[in-house]
C-alpha cells in the first residue's frame, strides 16, 4: 500500500523513480535496516543497492525487491547505470551525500537523464500511523513509563547526573528497549535551565530540580518523554512556574483536532506561556513526529500549515528556561490522533507536580 501511494506521489510529480538514500525511508519501504545503501523505487520495481556486507540481510529483511550487489572491484555508479539512464529520478535533498549527489549527477548527465530534488515524498507517508505502528509505538511509550517507575526510587544524593542516565539505559534495556531513543538526557539544578543538557559528572544535590528526557524503541518505533520533578524542597517560584508550563500542556493537547494546523497548536501554547510573561523563554518548536525515527517530519512549530489527520503521532512538550533565575521545566508526552479526531496520551507516568523525598 505506502509503494503504492509512493508511485502515485512520483507520477504526479512526472517522476519515473526516486533515489533513496535516507536509511529510515529505506527501512519504512522495504524493510531494510542496514546502514548503507540505497533504493531505487520505479513504477514496477523495487531495486536494493548494497555492498557484500549487506546481501544476505537484505534477502532475508526483503520481499518483492530484486538485491543489486555491488561487487568491491565495481562500484555504485557502475551497477546502477542500466536502471537508470535517461531517467527522471527523484533524489532525497536531506538525506544524500555530496560526494554520491556528484557522481549520480555526472551519471545522469551523460545518459541524457535528470536529478530533480524532492523534499519529504517519504516522510508524508510515514506522518500517518498503521495499526501495526501505532501499536509498537504504544509498546515504547509503555517501556518509557515503567522505566520511570523502576528509576525514580533510586535516585540519591550524591548520584550523578551520567550515573543515572545509564540506569535508565540499562533499566529500558532490560524491560525490552531496543536502545536509547537519544543521548538520555538528566539534568539538576541550574542544569535545567539548558533545554538539551548532556548528563554529566555533576552530582545532584538534595532541594533541587531534576529533568529527565529520554526514549525507548520497539521493533524499531520510539518513544520520548520528559518529565521535571523537585528533589526534596524547591522554591513556591518554581512551582508556581511548573503549574504554568502544565497548563499549558494540557491547553495544546485538548486542542488537538483534526483540520487544524500544526502551527494551530504551537500558538495555543505560546499564547498560554505569553499570558503567564513566560513566552520569551520558550525557544523551541512544540514538537515534532514521532515513529521509526525520534525525531521526524512534522513539526509543531509556529510556521506548519500542514494540517492534523487520524494517526498521526507526534510530541507536545513546552519548556520555558530561565538561565537567570537557575531552573528550567519541560513537560513532555507523546501523542496519537486517534479515530475520534482527538489527542491521546500514549506516555502516562505522573505529569503532575511530583516532590521526591531526597532524604533516603
């Protein structure tokens, strides 16, 4: 069905083909998940390219796709000549290195083909969820929650910030993540005032604020949550301000529906956040899509005219971030347009304001 719709979108284009060079989109397509190669999609074939590292991954993760292997004494531009040459061939302009953008451009030009860019012909098709997704990614959201579960009693005064971001790797690892979904994400403190904090050595300190962000995978489909919680007594400040950001959360995610824009969404949390003199510390998107990548086509953010259809899955997560006054708070949860047109939580862990005894 998504190759079909796929030829449909290259025919309106007046492509005969598109050139795949985005792992995700290959996987998404055929099934592939090695890290190299490439796909070429036509009206009747599907066409894998990959080296002898990857031929039998290939035939055993693929149906209906003719392996193309290239041999170490040829090379891509030789194999790929014959399916190819005098051609209209999408090309992916995110995605494709520069070095093979030259070579498939001079190998174009001389069978009287042509490279066009495309943007997002893939990622549109992945925006809406199958049945089979939305059910992995609900997995992954669920392995998130229960990790929250096992992770918040362990943490102690004196831990570090890196000690417990890899117990949270270890913890959804061992409760069935394929792996972190990112770079886990633990910050304290003044800490939190930095919105993409890397953990670090630093120790985390009793009466102070903790933000986690991290994501869990399943059969390849991510999840990603954050939470902010105080270690022990913060100031009424600070809670005052965490009352706000969830509010806010709240606002966009019940004005969720379907026809609305994106950007819809992204200005009923700022406008939230503005009447609370807090906007101009909020300096990122509302959120992004969610699926076989963590971070994917489309945005929440104040310029997105596309508009919300069933199945999409995407985060909400407003921060504010207030390096002067020492803290910062993200609320983040991932969302699915479900069939009543209406924005589901699929991350459910406490979001409400949480005081963890530090005193153990």
């Amino acid at each position: 069905m998504k190759i079909e719709q796929l030829r449909q979108r290259l025919a309106e284009e007046r492509l005969a083909g598109l050139l795949v060079t985005d792992k995700i989109n290959r996987r998404y397509l055929c099934g592939f998940t090695g890290s190299n190669g490439l796909l070429l999609v036509t009206e009747n074939k599907l066409r894998l390219f990959v080296d002898g590292r990857y031929t039998q991954q290939a035939q055993q993760q693929t149906s209906n796709v003719e392996i193309h292997e290239v041999l170490i004494t040829s090379s891509l531009l030789e194999v790929i000549r014959p399916f190819v040459s005098g051609l209209a061939l999408g090309f992916e302009v995110a995605t494709i290195s520069y070095q093979t953008f030259i070579g498939l451009q001079e190998l174009m030009g001389e069978t009287k083909g042509k490279l066009i860019a495309t943007t997002n012909l893939v990622e549109i098709l992945r925006m809406t969820k199958s049945a089979e997704e939305i059910a992995a990614i609900k997995k992954a959201a669920k392995i998130a929650d229960l990790t929250l579960e096992m992770i918040l009693p362990m943490i102690r005064s004196g831990m570090t910030e890196l000690e417990l971001a890899n117990e949270i790797d270890y913890r959804s690892k061992q409760i069935g993540s394929e792996g972190p979904a990112f770079e886990t994400i633990v910050a304290s403190g003044t800490r939190t005032a930095l919105p993409h904090a890397h953990a670090s050595q630093k120790k985390i300190q009793a009466n102070e604020l903790i933000m986690i962000d991290f994501g869990a995978i399943y059969q390849g489909y991510y999840s990603d949550i954050t939470r902010t919680f105080a270690f022990g007594e913060v100031s009424k400040k600070i809670e005052e301000t965490y009352q706000t950001v969830l509010a806010t959360q709240k606002q966009a995610i019940q004005a969720v529906a379907l026809g609305k824009t994106l950007a819809t969404i992204d200005r009923v949390a700022r406008e939230s956040l503005e009447t609370a003199g807090l906007a101009q510390y909020f300096s990122h998107n509302l959120g992004h899509g969610i699926g076989l990548s963590c971070h994917e086509y489309p945005s929440l953010a104040p310029k997105e005219a596309l508009r919300i259809e069933k199945q999409m899955t995407f985060t909400i997560e407003p921060g504010v971030y207030l390096p002067e006054t020492g803290f910062g708070i993200r609320i983040e949860d991932d969302i699915l347009v479900n069939q009543t047109g209406q924005g589901e939580i699929l991350t459910n862990f406490n979001k409400e304001w949480m005081t963890i005894d530090c005193d153990r």
